[in-house]
C-alpha cells in the first residue's frame, strides 16, 4: 500500500517529506522550541481511532517503524524518529464526565488545563500535570506527577481503563479484567510504551474547597540552609500538602536584593489541597519556623488549580528552547540544594529553574505497575532560553549542572529525563523487576518492534 492509498482510507491529513508543509509541520510535532532534526517519513494527522488502526496497519505492512505524539511536550522530542511514520493524535480530545461515578474517559490529546477546568465546574479533580498545556496521554504514560500526587497518587495509578491499537492492528480494551498486563504497562511505561492509547478511563476525586498557596522567598546564598530545614519539616506535614523548593528569577519586588546571585532566589511554596481557609492557615503554618532571615513573604493565598496553571505558565512558556532532567534522591535536602545554588550562580539564562520536591507525610508503597521510582525527594532541573544563539551556553551550563547533581540520584523519571542523550536512564527510571517485566510484555505485544523500544535512535 502506498501513502496515496493510505490518504484515502482514512479521515485525517497524511503528509509526506516530498510535501511543501512538511517542514513547518515537523516542527509543529514539537512543543519545545529546540526541535531535533530528525525526520518521519511521514505524519499522519489521526481525526479518529479508525484512522490509528489503519496507520498501524500500514506501517506494519510497509516497514515503518511507528512513533507516537499526544501533544509534543516531551522535552527530548520523543515523537521525531528518523524514517518512522508518526501518527499525531492531536485530534483526539473528546471527554465525558460521569460526576456521579467519579469518572471520566478521555482522549490523550486532551490538555491537563482544559480537563481540570472541565472537572471543577462539576466539583471534581485530577492530579493533572502542573505546565498546563501538557496532554493528558504522555503526561499519565510516563506516571503522572501532577498537582496533589502526594495524596492522590502517581495519575497513572488513577486509570481504570485504556482503549489501545496494538502492534497487529487490534482494537483492544486494557482493564483490571481484560488484558489486565497490558494495564500494568500503562500505568507508567513512558515514551516506549509498545502500542497506541485512543481513551482513558480515569478514576476522579472531590475537588478541595480551598486549596491554599503560602510562598517564602530567601536569598539563593541561603539554600542549603533552607533545604536543611525544609527537609525537617516535610515529613510533618501531611501527604496533602505539597511543598516545592525552588531555585529561580527573583519577583521585581525583591530582585534588587538578589543581585549577588544574578537575580535569582530560593522559593519555599508549599500548597494545602484542603476544604477550608482555616485549616490551610493552621497546616502551612509550620512554614513560619525556618530562622533563615526571608526576603518576601506570601501566606495563605487562594490558589484553585486554576491559578495554579496560571504560575505553570510562567515557570515553562511557549515558544521557548529547553533542556530538562531530573533525577530522585535519598540524599540531605540541604547538600542537593547546595551544588543546585553553586550551579545556578553562572546560570546564563534567567528563566532557567531548579525544583526541588520533597515528599510529605509517610511514605507508603506504591500500588503495583510499571511506574516504580520514587525517593525522598524528586530534582527537576530545568534550562529556558529563546534565542538560537545562546544554545550553546545553555546546553554547556545544564549539562555541567546535571553532571554536578547526578552523585545524589538513586534514579530518574522517565517524563522529564533525557532518555535519548543517556539512554541508561530509561532503565534506571523503574525498579529493576518492574523493567524486566516491562521488557517480556514487550516482546509480547510487540515481538517485531513495530514500536521502536532504544532511546538512542
């Protein structure tokens, strides 16, 4: 079959590299301004889960390799792969919400912002991602840290059910009753999953009245200080807070004071997902025990997760070049942050952040699936910049940073790793049983890697 026959058999845009509009639309397949050069064969535009069947279908009868995108948010550019066809699901975003059950089945280019708009009209939530425009499919594939995980858990672990094209063509259900395994792997698999999810079926939780934002700011010099205490205190307080210690630009109202450290300042944020003003003021209130002297204080703000999404937009904007990795740690709090503050000191780009995510409350095991990292705290370090000019400086300075941090890791998330420059950290992103098993369902589903498995490609 040639893609002239293939254009006719399904409803959306198949675009080929002899097309005048395939340049510009390879680089759309990239949220990330920093876009690889490498280049599908083809780009099929799915406008429905037919049309997946009929890609996969063709792909496995002409000898394409297949490559997925939900919306191109993956930092590395998983989508782009040399000579595969790519179908881009970006039309897939239906959703339906059964308030009374709880529940919702969506479409994987459904946007973390638009879904939780949808839900709290009805009094309803997720843990979606905390950058707004991330979609729904990469986001759960790779676990799902978004907003309140520590109380609502990992996303992933919020699936129900999944509807996927596998890599003979089949329409399948995955459910705790059907192809259960298949479910397993779903639940955090990442960018190598071995087929095509058309629809989630995702468990849903009450939406917290009064979900409550205190922010403490202390000059970036103070950091290790800062982490020292904050490691103290995470523990205390209960899984349904979530605190972040951040290394970023200064607001304009303290940024003359942070001229020593290049603009940039260490932010305490610790937000309450709970049902009254009351009992956020009480929980955050512990924040007000570090004796690090503060450069600005902002307690107890009303913050929905709306406005939530509002601050994610500021920390990752479109239209930029990054770089990303993270790595999860068992290391002191205090000692993490310290070579992050000695890092960004020559950081060149002042919309570069480091996040650093203790957990809170006890740690309980994780349900079973393939999703099965996790530490005392979780790194993200993040380098933003715009112009082409300054890629070199940028990509000198994040690779020197995550060089610096790598001693503390005990592993990595899969979502926010760069998999394709080390590819070792695609393995180190499981527990190793959890890999093993990931890779025998592999060659299960997928036994003539129709899904290309290698990172490094």
């Amino acid at each position: 079959m040639e893609l002239t026959e293939l254009r006719r058999r399904i409803r959306g845009n198949v675009t080929s590299t002899d097309d005048g509009g395939y340049e510009a639309l390879r680089r759309a397949m990239v949220w990330n301004r920093l876009v690889p050069q490498r280049r599908p064969r083809a780009i099929v535009e799915a406008a429905s889960e037919a049309d997946v069947v009929e890609a996969v279908r063709f792909a496995r009868s002409n000898g394409f390799k297949v490559a997925i995108r939900g919306a191109g948010h993956s930092w590395v550019g998983f989508a782009l792969r040399d000579d595969s066809l790519l179908i881009d699901l970006g039309r897939l975003n239906n959703v339906a919400i059964d308030r009374a059950r709880r529940s919702a089945t969506i479409g994987p280019a459904v946007r973390g912002r638009e879904f939780n708009r949808m839900l709290a009209a009805q009094g309803l939530a997720f843990p979606v991602g905390h950058c707004p425009t991330v979609a729904m499919s990469g986001f759960l594939l790779n676990g799902g840290l978004g907003w309140n995980f520590n109380a609502w858990g990992p996303g992933c672990f919020s699936i129900t059910a999944a509807r996927v094209v596998t890599a003979d063509g089949r329409q399948v259900i995955a459910s705790e009753r059907e192809n259960s395994d298949l479910l397993w792997a779903i639940r955090g698999a990442g960018p190598g999953f071995f087929g095509v999810i058309t629809e989630y079926s995702l468990r849903l939780y009450p939406a917290p009245a009064a979900i409550t934002t205190s922010n403490y700011y202390y000059p970036l010099e103070r950091a290790e200080e800062v982490g020292a205490w904050a490691g103290k205190i995470a523990r205390q307080l209960p899984k349904h807070v979530e605190m972040t210690i951040l290394t970023a630009a200064a607001p304009p109202a303290i940024a003359g004071r942070c001229a020593s450290s290049r603009g940039f300042a260490c932010l305490v944020s610790a937000t309450a997902f709970v049902d009254s003003p009351n009992e956020a003021a009480s929980t955050l209130a512990i924040l007000d025990s570090c004796q690090v002297a503060g450069l600005l204080k902002e307690p107890n703000l009303p913050t929905p997760i709306d406005t939530l999404h509002d601050v994610g937009a500021m920390a990752w904007p479109e239209g930029h070049r990054y770089l990303a990795d993270t790595l999860w740690t068992n290391s002191p709090p205090g000692a993490v942050l310290a070579t992050l503050r000695d890092n960004f000191m020559r950081a060149p780009s002042p919309k570069s952040h480091g996040v650093f995510v203790p957990a809170t409350g006890p740690r309980s095991p994780l349900p079973d699936g393939a999703y099965s990292m996790t530490g005392d705290a979780l790194l993200l370090c993040y380098a933003v910049w715009e112009r082409v000019e300054d890629d070199a400086a940028n990509a000198a300075w994040h690779r020197t940073t995550v060089a610096a941090l790598d001693p503390y890791a005990i592993g990595h998330y899969v979502g926010e790793s760069d998999i394709i420059g080390d590819p070792r950290r695609a393995q180190r992103s499981y527990a190793r049983a959890n890999w093993e098993r990931l890779q025998a369902l592999r060659r299960k589903y997928d036994p003539d890697g129709l899904f290309p498995a290698r990172f490094d490609e």
